[in-house]
C-alpha cells in the first residue's frame, strides 16, 4: 500500500535534521584535518613526471604551458624571472623587432646573468633540442668506441633519422655526431639502447637535469619525441647548452661539420652526413640544436662567443613565419653582444641544483608576552602557562570549528526536539480513513 503526502512529510521532517548533522560533522571533519591547510613553506612538492602511456600530444598545450619552479615552489635563477611576461635588463637596449616565439631566453654564459627573457620557466615540449640533454647525460658514460649494433626498431624510428639500419655496426661516437648534426632519433634509440635501454637512459637524463637544477625539464624519450607530460623551458635549456658547450668533448661533437656513416652490405652504402644547423655560419658560432614537433612547434638552442665573452640563447613554441626559430636566435644573440656586461641580469643561470636555495619552513608563531601592570601568575616548572597564540590559518579553522560544531550542537538539540515532538502529536486522520494507532 502506498504511503500518502501526511504519511511520508512526518518521516522527512524526521530525518533531515539527522542528515543536516552528518554534513555538518564531515565538514568540521574536514577544516580541522591537517591535509585541509595549505602546505608549509619548503616542503617538497611533488615533481612533475612523463606517462608514455597517455596519448602522445599532437598540438601545443591549450592556453599555454604549465610555469615551472623549483623545490618548496622557489623560481630558479631569481624572482626577476618569476613572470610568463618579458623581462629586459635595465640599461640595455631595446629589443629587436621579430621575436615571435612564444618562450624564449638570452643569458652570458660566463656570468650566468640572464639579459633578458619572456616566459623563461614556461614549461614547454622540447622537441629535439632535448636530445641536449640525452648527449650531456651520455657523453661521459660511454665508451666512444663502443660499437653497436643497428635493429629493425632503429630503422622504424620516428620523425628524422641518420639511416641506421639492422645488421650495421655503428661506433658510439658516429651515433653522438648522429645525434646532434641529423637530429636523429635512430641515434637516440640506439644509444639508449647502448645505455641499458629507454627507461634507464630518460632515468639517468632526469638525474642529470635535476642535479644541474634545470627542474622545468621532465624527460620522456631520449630523443625528444612528445610525450605526455615531458617538458623543458628556455630557461633549461639555456642550462643543457651553457654546460655542453663548455665540455671539450660535447663542444666538439656541437661542431663537427661531417660525419661518415659506414656501409652495410648489402642493406646500405656508405655516405657522408652534414651538421644541419642552421647558424653554423654565425660569427662566433658554437652550434646549435633545432627541434619540431607538432605539439612542441619550432624550438632552437645555441651559443656564440664573440671577444672572449659567450652567450647562450633558446627559443621554443614558435613558427617559421615570420621569422625561423634560429633566426630569432640570431636576434637575440646580436643584441645580447649589444648588452653591456656591466649591466647585470634579471636573473642568473645556476651552475647546479646546490645553487638554488631551498625555503625553510616558517616557524610556528608563539605568543609574545606583553607588560602588564598586573605581573602575571608564574606557571610551575613544566607546566604551560597557556596555549600559544595560534597562526592566523589556525585561528581561521578553529573559527569555522566554533561556529560548525555549534550548528552542529543546534542540530541534534532540533533532531532531538523533533522526534519528542513527533511522538507526541498524532498524524490527523483524512477524510475515510482513521488515522495510526495511539
């Protein structure tokens, strides 16, 4: 038999003020949990890593990329490079018309001042100018002489290749020039490979990131192919190049103008490659790396040294209209060697991760005693005089804790107040029906 209206209201009004309560007691449940307060200053936050499993990104970011920090939330380099804007060093110049890229940076390598920049954290796909990062991790862990063996995965690489093919047998310093000069992702495979494979390569390539306090960048691939959640910013960038270009070894694999890859027979003639990058005939040039993707865009890195002083530029997220990534790079660097040295920066390239200052967390408030006329009553040898005075996010949730458990309170006096109430009053009779028994 259905339950008319007069029936079922008695039975809601019953009800929803035990309902109201349990609400109000998972709220001050939760404002006075700990995890509800935002975290403390310098506590670790969690690193941003790469899913090779999601789907690969095929376009940039919608609405721009992510902005990178440092451990406990600190800017790398300086507040002055805390901004997703332009920055330019006081005193210089003005800067040169064509700068279209989205994020982009132009520091003194020797100094590390960073003349000047725009969204120099910005946390974008690299493409390959992160295999920068793969020949810093790797130069100095393999045997230059070591010889590996191509496979049918080398040949099946995506995206741009140096034509390693299974059955050759390429030496580990033929796959660095490789590398750089074809950007090929043959080359990062096998090299990985050489490593110990894919996953220990990207590990050792985050580690080597890390410890050069480059933590925009979250490597995914040792070549630079998109995967989601990898990343670097100008900033890094600026970082990986600094430090090849002073390394003997690296410096020379940046310039090497041709390479010989060797024959295979039957499968592949020997031929010459040719470094392709696209400012090797700057003044002062020393190489330079390019990148393209679709979801990362035309991105560029390099260096020139003019007169004993050296300066590294990146470019990322941009197109080659109206101007190619490595000629906004050229702008940068000619108005860079413009800068006065003595000028300063807006920020500094950090040589390690020991240079970037970790925030101590903040220590709690403890109430100040204030002169009274009337001395104070003194608290026996261990024993508190009271609590101390809590910090204004403390006294903000007991506030709420107050206020909630006295709804709280009213609630169950309402819950308890309307059950008497409900026995008490009898449910009146409808016309033809008598009403529930007494």
């Amino acid at each position: 038999m259905r339950r008319g209206p007069g029936r079922r209201l008695p039975v809601l009004l019953a009800v929803l003020p035990a309902v109201l309560l349990v609400v109000l007691l998972v709220v001050l449940a939760a404002v006075l949990s700990p995890s509800s307060a935002s975290a403390a200053p310098g506590t670790a936050d969690p690193r941003p890593t790469a899913d090779p499993a999601a789907p690969t990104p095929t376009a940039p970011l919608p609405g721009g990329p992510p902005q990178g920090s440092g451990p406990g939330g600190v800017c790398v380099g300086g507040a002055g490079l805390d901004t997703r804007g332009t920055v330019v060093v006081e005193g210089a110049p003005p800067l040169p018309e064509g700068l279209a890229a989205a994020g982009w940076l132009v520091a003194d390598a020797g100094s590390g001042d960073v003349l000047a920049a725009r969204d120099p954290h910005g946390r974008y796909y690299p493409a390959s100018t992160l295999k920068t990062l793969t020949l810093l991790t790797l130069a100095h862990r393999l045997d230059p002489a070591t010889v590996v063996d191509g496979t049918a995965e080398d040949e099946q690489v995506e995206g741009s290749k140096v034509g390693l093919v299974a059955g050759g047998h390429y030496p580990v310093s033929l796959l660095f020039q490789g590398l750089v000069m074809q950007s090929g992702n043959d080359a990062a495979n096998a090299l990985a490979r050489a490593f110990g494979g894919t996953a220990a390569t990207v590990a050792a390539m985050n580690a080597t990131a890390q410890a050069l306090g480059a933590y925009d960048t979250v490597a995914g691939s040792p070549s630079g192919l998109d995967v989601a959640g990898q990343s670097s910013s100008p900033y890094d960038l600026a970082l990986f190049f600094r430090a090849l270009v002073a390394d003997p070894l690296t410096a020379g694999i940046l310039l090497t103008p041709t390479a010989q890859v060797p024959p295979v027979e039957g499968r592949s003639p020997g031929y010459q490659i040719q470094n392709e990058n696209p400012l090797s005939g700057y003044p002062g040039g020393l190489g330079g790396k390019t990148g393209f993707t679709d979801a990362a865009r035309h991105t560029f890195v390099t260096a020139a040294e003019r007169d004993g002083r050296r300066l590294v530029a990146s470019v990322m997220d941009t197109e080659n209209r109206p101007l190619r990534a490595a000629d906004q790079a050229a702008l940068l660097l000619d108005w860079g060697f413009a800068v006065p040295p003595s000028v300063g920066g807006v920020g500094t390239l950090v040589r390690s991760a020991a240079d970037v200052p970790v925030p101590t967390p903040t220590p709690t408030a403890t109430a100040t005693p204030v002169p009274s006329a009337t001395p104070s009553p003194v608290a026996p040898a261990g024993v508190a005089a009271g609590p101390p005075e809590a910090e204004d996010g403390d006294a903000a949730r007991g506030g709420w804790a107050v206020a909630l458990g006295t709804a709280a309170v009213a609630v169950a006096a309402a819950t308890l107040t309307g059950r008497r109430r409900a026995r008490r009053r009898p449910a009146p009779a409808r016309p033809g029906r008598r009403g529930p028994p007494a």
